[in-house]
C-alpha cells in the first residue's frame, strides 16, 4: 500500500516537542502514514486552520469556534491549565479591575488565551504581538500589560514583572474545571481509518514521551526558550500529562463549556456538538 503524507502543525515550544518527540524521532512505527512536522505559531496555526490548509494541526480551542465542520477534534494532544494558565502581567503590582479600558498586548485574536482574557475582563484594548515580544514589550513600557502564553508564564519576574492574574487560576474557580488552550485537530475530510490510525499513532507519541520523560525532556530542550532544565520539565509537566493522554469527560466537558461561555457573552458564533476522534 502507498504510503500518505500527513502534515502535522504544532508550535516549536517545548511541550509540543516533547508530545511529538516520538514521531519526530521515529521511535514508533507509524505504518504507511509519513509525518512532515510543520512549525509555526499558534496564531497562524488557527488562521491556517481557518483555509483546512494542514491535515493535523494544533489550534487554540478558542480558534475551533471557526473551523468546526472543517475539522474534527483528537481525544487527546490537548494543553489544559488545571488551576493554572496564561498570565497577565504589569511592570507594577496591579488588579485586574484597574486594566478596564487599557491596552494590553494579546498573542493573537484567536488564542484562547485572548478569549479567556475577554470572559474575566470584557473590556480593555487589545493590541496583538508575537507572543514571544510581549514581555519585552511590557517591560519597556510599550503597553501597560501583557498577556503571556508558552514559558512567560515561568520566566516574567526575570524581567521584574507582576502578575495581574493567572486565568487558569480564575477559570477554575469559576467553572471547578482545567482551562482548555491548545487541543489537536484533524481534517474531517479525511477518510475514518486515517483519522483513527492517525490519533492512535498520536496518542502512542505521547505516551512514549511520558513513559521515556528523561530522553524526550532532552529532545525538547532545543525548544525551551531561555529556560533552565528544571523550569523546561516543570513547563512540560504542566502542559503534557495524563490530560493530555486522554481529555474524559472532564477535559471534553471544559472545551465545550469554554465554547458555550464565549457564545454566551458574544465573543465566538455557536459551536455545535464536537466530534472527538479517539
């Protein structure tokens, strides 16, 4: 049987190289399915998504909201913020309340660090940047506040910077679930047996990544920016771990409910029932 070439986007950070380090790395037989990993940021990941330009890409759950019908959803390779997540930081100790109605630089529109932001503080100035700009951003005094996704969240106080708040903190408290970031999608036009031989595979790379931590952690230290190895292992551990594996119904139940509130207050159009691949 020929073999077929699946593109898979995911951004070069750490916790994806390391959930992908198994496939990029050809530890696991992945049959007659070929893999080209593509690297980009996730804002264009989600713009990609929007043209069905790649067959597998991550996207921000926010980002599903305009990709639904064109994409189908793995039932594992999710980034989830349980009691944690993307921070907003300030150059001065602040609350949130105080950032009503000011600038603050985003990492993309379509990030659901973005629309997390907008359901905790519905009105401030959006200003976009390269996520990886945002921190240098703030500290010079370019915006008041900044929005931080990837390693930011871990490395902001080397700049001298406060956090306003963490809003996989506020999404717990508010909701009792993880916050959902990242999740894994696949062409639904792609015929069943792809996708399922597809998600498996997937899923098998991340679990080798889990069961091999200390060689995968290796591999994706190429990725870690400007982190130590202890800072990189706690970043993966907080992105790639047994929700990652698999979402259950606790993982599936907050995306949906993340979609239903940012409908709720106006910010996405109505999401329908999600088709999970597992």
């Amino acid at each position: 049987m020929a073999s077929r070439l699946l593109r898979l986007g995911h951004s070069p950070d750490s916790d994806d190289a390391f959930m992908f380090y198994a496939l990029a790395a050809g530890k696991i037989d992945t049959g007659d399915l070929r893999f080209e990993h593509i690297l980009q940021d996730i804002q264009t990941l989600n713009q990609w998504a929007r043209e069905g330009k790649l067959e597998i890409t991550a996207i921000s759950a926010h980002a599903y909201a305009y990709v639904q019908g064109g994409y189908d959803l793995f039932d594992h390779g999710a980034s989830m913020g349980d009691d944690y997540g993307p921070v907003v930081v300030a150059r001065e100790p602040s609350s949130i309340e105080s950032l009503r109605g000011v600038k603050i630089a985003v990492p993309g529109l379509l990030t659901s660090a973005y629309l997390a932001l907008c359901l905790c503080l519905p009105d401030f100035e959006p200003v976009v940047m390269p996520f990886d700009a945002i921190m240098e951003a703030v500290a010079a005094g370019e915006v008041p506040a900044g929005l931080l996704i990837h390693e930011g969240q871990l490395t902001h106080s080397a700049l001298g910077l406060s956090a306003v708040i963490d809003l996989g903190v506020w999404w717990r408290q508010e909701t009792g679930l993880p916050l959902p970031l990242g999740v894994n999608a696949v062409r639904a036009d792609l015929p069943e047996e792809v996708k399922s031989q597809a998600s498996r595979l997937l899923q098998e790379s991340i679990r080798y990544a889990l069961d091999h931590r200390r060689e995968a952690l290796e591999y994706a230290l190429r990725f870690a920016r400007d982190l130590e190895p202890a800072q990189a292992d706690r970043f993966v551990g907080m992105y790639v771990n047994d929700l990652t594996l698999d979402l259950g119904e606790r993982g599936r139940k907050s995306i949906e409910l993340f979609l239903r509130k940012g409908h709720e207050a106006g910010w996405i159009p109505e999401v329908g029932p999600i088709r999970f691949i597992d």
